[in-house]
C-alpha cells in the first residue's frame, strides 16, 4: 500500500491531482459538498455550484466568491462554459444526485469532466497528514471534538466535516496546517477511496440499505478503509468492529484492560460527565466533561485517543476538554416557547433515536418543571423505514407524545405500503399518544395545540425537518 502524506497543495495541481481551473458542484448546499467546495475556494481555485434548497452554507460560498445557483438546469453549464475554459472544467457530484438530474445530463453529454465528492477530499487529504473519521454513528461529533482539541492544543488543523462546528461557525476549517480531519460517509461504498495517516471506525451497524445489501458488504467496505489507514483506531466496545476489523488501538467506555484508551463514567447529569481516564489500564485524571450522554463519552474518548496517537501531550488535552461542544443539531438546544424546550437532533436511525431519548430522560429527570417527552420525527429513506420498521416503532413508542411527520425520500422512490401514517398506526398499538402531521408547515400552525407548557421537544431527523424552528418564529 502507497500512502502519500504531506504533499504540499501547490503539488496537487503540479502533479495534475488536482485540476488548476474551475470545480463545478451540482447539489453545491450539501453538508458534504459545501465543505469540499469552502476548501477548494479558500486555497485559491475558483467554484461554482447549484442547488435548490437555501442554505446558509451556500451564503458562505458566495461571501468567499464562489458562483451559486439557485436552480440546476442546462443554462448553468453554459454560462460556466462561457467563463471558463471547457477542458479545464471538472463537475463534482455526490451520491445523492440522480441520474435523471438535468444538469447532470447535460455535463454527460457535453463530455465534461465529472468526479465523485469522494475522489476530491481523498486527494485533498494528500497534502495533509489526515485523520479520517468513519463508521455508522457519531461521526459529526466524532470530527467535531477531534477537530476541536487538535486546534486548541496545536493551533495545527485544517478540517472537513458533516455537521457546524460551533467554535467555527462552519463545517470547514482551513490553514496552511500539518493535519486535516475529515469525516468519511460510508452511506455509497466510497470509503475505500482514502488512505489517512489516521483512521478512526466509531462503530459498525447495518445502515444503508439503499447501498448495501447485507452487514457482510458493510463490514468489507470498513476493512478496506483500516487497510488503507496507516494507523487503525476502533471501538472496542462495538462487537461487530471487534470481532471483524484488526486495529493498531482501541478505546473503550466500559472497561480498562486489554485497551490503549479507556473512560469509565462516574456519575452524569444534564450538564456534565465525570469519567476516570485511562491509558493502558492506568488511571491519568477524573475528568469534568461539558457534554452529557454515554454515546457521546464514546465519541469523546475517540477524539481524546486519536490525539494521544499523533503525540499531543497529555496535559495540553486535560487543560482544553472544558472547551468542548457538540456539533450543531446534536442535541442542539434551540430555545423556548411558551416554556416549551425544543431541541434539534439528527438522529434518524434506531439506535440514535434510543441514545437521544434517553439523553432527554435525563434532561427531564433533572428538571423538574419538565413535564412530557416530545418527540416530532422525520423519517428519513424509504428503504430504511422499510428495514428498520420494528425498530423505529419501539423507540419512537417509548417518548409520551410522539408526532411522525413526512418521510424525508433523499431521492428515494416510494416503497411498498411505507408511508408516515403507517408508522404512526403501528406506534399507536404500543402507544395512543401518536399523531401523524404531514409537513413542519402544519406542526408549526397547530404547535401550541399539540404541546403543552413543560414539554421537552425533540425534533427529530436527518432531512429538512430543522426549518421548523425558523417556521416557529416567522
């Protein structure tokens, strides 16, 4: 295996890596590409993109003279063309455009230059000594605490990520750096394309089934990520990573021994976490944690042993934990109305719908004029409702008013008899308490009939779910 570390970005393009031009992305506002984009711009080159939806990322594009488009259509190509040199222009594109994309078509039959997101960020990744954070859950907070800790103790990173850091106010950091964190989707089989210094698997669990059709698929597409990873870090406590993926370090939150990193939780509340940490079974410190929630003390102790790994010492760390913060719609507390809490969280599948309910508990358990858990949710992908049904139902079925709302399709067609409703009747032979509201508009109209002062609101969901908030005050 050849790994090329710290080429310097001039040779990117000197080596032809990197086209010296122009980088055209289609689908520009999303969390991945926008990133991508901010990158490129802020390292000299020149970009443009199109999207429909609005966004506050695609502002910032702008603001850093990027061309963005509101719509995706033939004509955008060609003004670019009239701009730029035709040869020299490469179209980006994610998994999340469709075939049928106009603009798409368009730049397929001009014979234009078309790349994945994927192959951009692993050549990007070249001019850094990078570490890439994968697996199915936690890697927004993962890339976030990482990225954080890594600047406060060296002031020596760049970073790509899924979600708003909020010490950046952006998903994007960039600096002539020694280290790039970026966070690697696993959801279209890309992850083989990079080769980090440092690659870090949070955990494995059977998602995506719109890609992969069995764990067995999901599982070799990690291996082939901690092949190519110089150094391998993995969780411990994830069975299905220990038992099918050889790392050079683990961590674990559940035990000491037979691990490089441990924490071990003491005591939590709505606030804070109190751990012991541990290095190779040695105690270091008790620590004070500004974050709440045993998954998220997983994602922290990830974040706290890849610095251990690239030599930060230790005493740097311990000083900077109390800066932490979780990325933006993590448990992201939004306001309040009419004493009513309402916060956004991207959880959209089983297992992070149960993580987060039972973070709310413990908001509720320690306030006392919290009266009800509420849960608005947004299913996101036919195929995943489809699979995880019973899943979906037993943890939504567990908050004491639940209200389901559309199905966010991320492109999906329809799929057997799958639809809101149904969830919602499903849920409804476990608990009476379910509604079915079929889009944020109409939730925000009847809010304060659905909810009562002293609720605890979840809002729920990986699509456009999170408008709601601004609809609540319009």
């Amino acid at each position: 295996m050849e790994v090329i570390f710290n080429l310097k970005f001039k040779d990117l393009i000197k080596n032809k890596l990197l086209n010296q031009d122009h980088y055209h992305f289609i689908g520009l506002g999303g969390i991945g590409m926008s990133g991508i984009a901010l990158f490129l711009l802020k390292k000299g080159l020149t970009v443009s993109g199109s999207d429909i939806a609005k966004s506050d990322r695609l502002i910032e594009i702008k603001n850093n003279g990027g061309i963005v488009f509101n719509s995706q259509k033939p004509e955008n190509i060609d003004l670019i063309k009239k701009k730029f040199n035709p040869k020299n222009i490469t179209i980006v594109i994610s998994s999340a455009i469709n075939d049928d994309n106009k603009e798409l078509n368009y730049c397929v039959n001009q014979q234009l230059k078309i790349k994945h997101r994927s192959e951009i960020l692993s050549i990007l990744m070249k001019s850094y000594k990078s570490i890439a954070v994968a697996g199915s859950h936690g890697k927004t907070s993962t890339s976030t605490l990482l990225t954080t800790l890594i600047d406060l103790c060296t002031k020596d990173t760049s970073s790509i990520v899924g979600g708003i850091l909020p010490k950046y106010e952006s998903n994007t950091i960039i600096k002539n750096s020694k280290y790039l964190v970026a966070e690697i989707d696993e959801s279209d089989g890309t992850t083989s394309k990079y080769k980090p210094y440092l690659g870090i698997i949070n955990n494995i669990d059977f998602d995506h089934c719109d890609y992969y059709s069995n764990i067995g698929e999901l599982i070799s597409s990690f291996n082939e990520f901690g092949s190519n990873s110089e150094i391998l870090l993995s969780n411990d406590d994830c069975k299905i990573t220990k038992e099918n993926i050889t790392s050079d370090y683990t961590w674990s939150i559940k035990k000491i021994n037979n691990v490089n990193f441990a924490m071990i939780s003491r005591r939590f509340d709505s606030k804070y976490t109190i751990a012991d940490y541990y290095e190779n079974g040695q105690a270091i410190k008790r620590l004070e944690i500004p974050i709440p929630g045993i998954h998220n003390l997983s994602n922290i102790t990830a974040a706290i042993s890849a610095c251990r790994i690239l030599n930060i010492d230790i005493n740097f760390i311990l000083k900077n934990i109390q800066f932490l913060q979780l990325p933006k719609k993590r448990f992201d507390f939004r306001g309040e109305i009419l004493g009513r809490k309402i916060i956004d969280d991207y959880g959209h599948h089983p297992n992070e719908i149960k993580a987060t309910l039972e973070l709310a508990r413990l908001f509720i358990k320690r306030n006392h004029n919290a009266k009800r858990l509420v849960i608005i949710f947004q299913p996101h992908r036919y195929t995943r409702v489809n699979k995880f049904l019973d899943e979906f139902v037993k943890e939504l079925s567990k908050a004491d008013y639940i209200i389901i709302t559309n199905i966010f399709s991320a492109g999906e067609n329809k799929l057997n008899n799958i639809n809101s409703q149904f969830i919602a009747d499903k849920i409804y032979k476990i608990n009476k308490n379910v509604k079915y509201i079929n889009s944020n508009h109409e939730i925000a109209k009847q809010f304060l009939d659905l909810t009562n002062k002293g609720d605890f609101i979840l809002n729920m969901g990986a699509g456009d779910c999170h408008n709601l908030w601004s609809l609540l005050h319009s």
